[in-house]
C-alpha cells in the first residue's frame, strides 16, 4: 500500500483565495486589519514561520509589523512591546512566536496579550474557551490539522462525523499551541483521544501507543520520532514537525517528525513536510487576524469568523 499524500498547498490555496475576499470586505467596510508578530532570539523555526508569515501578509495586503528583539531582551522589555500592539489600533493580532528564551516566563507573557488580538488562544481566556468548546480563536496549527483531515476525507467520500465517532486519535505532544488545542479538537469531534509526549518514548515505548492510532497527530519536535514500527496499515498521519536539518552540502532544510520514506509507503495518508500542516497554518493565523479585526469592531463570534470552503474539490 502506498499511502495517499494530503496536498497542504492545495487546501491552503483554497483558504487564501476565499480570505482574500473577506481582507477586501474588511477594507471596504473602514475596519482596520493588522498583524504583529514579535520575535525574542534568533531560533530557525521561528525565523522560518515569521518570514512565511511575512510573504502572505505581502500578498494578501494585509499590514503586517514585525518586532524584532535580541535572545537577551529582558521580560520587561518584551511585556512592554506588547503593551504598544495592544493598544495600536492598527494592529488587530498579535503573535508572539517560540520558543522563547529560557529567561521569560512564557505564562507572563502570553497573560499580557489582548484577548481580543490573542489570534492563537494563548491568554488563559482564550484557553479555556476552547477547552470549553466555545472558542473565540482556534490556534492555527491545531486547527490546520482538523481542516486537513475534514477536507481530505471529503476528497474520499467519507462521512466526517461516523470516521471521528469510531475512530482513535493518538496526539504525540502536549504543547499549549499544538498539543493541548489538538486534543480539545478531537473532543469535539467525539473521537476517542490519546495524549502520549516524549516520555512514552523513553519508557514504554512510543509504539505501544501510536500503533492503535487511526489518526495519528504528531507533533513532539523530535525529527524522525515516528517510523514505520510505530503505525498502523489503516493510519491517517499528520507531521506537525518543523527541524531544522543540514543536508550533505551543508544547506538546511524543514524535515518533520515522522519518518516520511518509511512510514509512507505503510499508512492511508500523510501530510509531507514541507507541504503539509505548515502552508494551511499561515493562512489560518491570517485568518485568525481577520477575525480579531471584525471581533474588535463588535461583531459577535458568528459574524466575525470567515466561510470555509468546503473541500479540496471545490477549490480545484
């Protein structure tokens, strides 16, 4: 068997050209749209999202202000620089990317940021919308993985609301942006869910757990973390990972957390990297910002959130 690989630039190309026309709305009704990210230090995978994040705003002229602070920027200093966004009316999202340097208290940081522009549910009120199931934003790579996996079953006719009620997802990572979002969504999907981190991996083994998996979402920033040995036949795999790794000319590339020439050839489906979850989550945090602006205009939660397009098919 050789699995069926999910195109996240097919379904991210379907967000955007649907987006664009909410961006355009949102101009043509006065309301302002900006997005901020702030960056602490100099790590790759951070660098690599916000210079993606960077070029879509570009094309979907959306005012982007990236702020830029040095790996031994002090936590006042950073608490302060999201005071301003917070009170910039041009900007209406704000993302504060990681990892962080191990002397900011991350928790501290993201209780400083607006609700309102909090366009990846880090504020503890925005946490505990979603694990309430009544989220004002969906973090972005979690919610990639679920529309991924929605519009790809679909694609082959399956009915999204019996896979979920019969199936067992098993999320590898227990991280606040990733992990933990990634599990509330399976709850509400009604699917039986398994959290299993890097301990499994020293202890019991990781197989033990993912072996059972018919989705299996991981996301645990260990490259090559899940082989062949560790899925199952009938396994629909979404690789969350982003590592940095430097080839045999000395360039570095993205490789994700799966094993991709081993487990490909063994499971349903699979999301490469690149070319997976991560072109999907940069039109959903773009998204996620068109939905603060409307929020922060007084539309309700309804009103606010953009249309989806439905599948891949309509899309092609």
């Amino acid at each position: 068997m050789s699995a069926q690989v999910i195109d996240g630039r097919a379904c991210a190309r379907a967000l955007k050209q649907s987006l664009e026309a909410d961006v355009a709305g949102l101009r043509g009704e006065g309301l302002g749209i900006g997005l901020a990210t702030v960056v602490v230090g100099d790590e790759y995978s951070s660098g690599a999202y916000e210079r993606r994040l960077r070029r879509l705003a570009d094309e979907l002229g959306v005012p982007y202000f990236p702020q830029a602070l040095p790996p031994d920027a002090a936590q006042d200093e950073l608490l302060a620089r999201i005071g301003e966004l917070n009170v910039d009316p041009s900007v209406s999202g704000i993302l504060v990317l990681r990892p962080l340097p191990a002397h900011i208290d991350e928790a501290a940081v993201f209780r400083a940021i607006d609700p309102r522009k909090d366009i990846e549910a880090v504020h503890p009120e925005n946490a505990g919308l979603l694990a309430l199931g009544v989220p004002r934003f969906v973090p972005s790579t979690a919610a990639s993985c679920f529309h991924l996996l929605d519009t790809w079953l679909d694609s082959v006719g399956e009915d999204r609301a019996d896979f979920y009620h019969r199936s067992l997802i098993v999320v590898v990572g227990r991280s606040n942006n990733v992990g933990k979002p990634a599990i509330s969504l399976g709850y509400e999907r009604q699917a039986t869910v398994q959290s299993v981190d890097e301990w499994a991996d020293r202890t019991t083994g990781i197989g033990r757990h993912t072996r059972w998996a018919d989705v299996l979402i991981v996301a645990a920033g260990k490259a090559g973390l899940i082989k062949a040995e560790h899925v199952s036949e009938n396994a629909v795999v979404i690789d969350v990972g982003i590592n940095a790794a430097t080839g045999a000319d000395g360039t570095v590339h993205m490789v994700g957390d799966v094993d991709y020439d081993s487990v490909a050839p063994r499971v349903r489906a699979i999301t490469p990297v690149p070319g997976g979850v991560g072109p999907v989550t940069d039109v959903w945090l773009l998204r996620n910002t068109v939905t603060a602006a409307r929020l922060l205009a007084g539309l309700s939660i309804d009103e606010a959130r953009p249309a989806l397009p439905r599948t891949l098919l309509e899309a092609s």
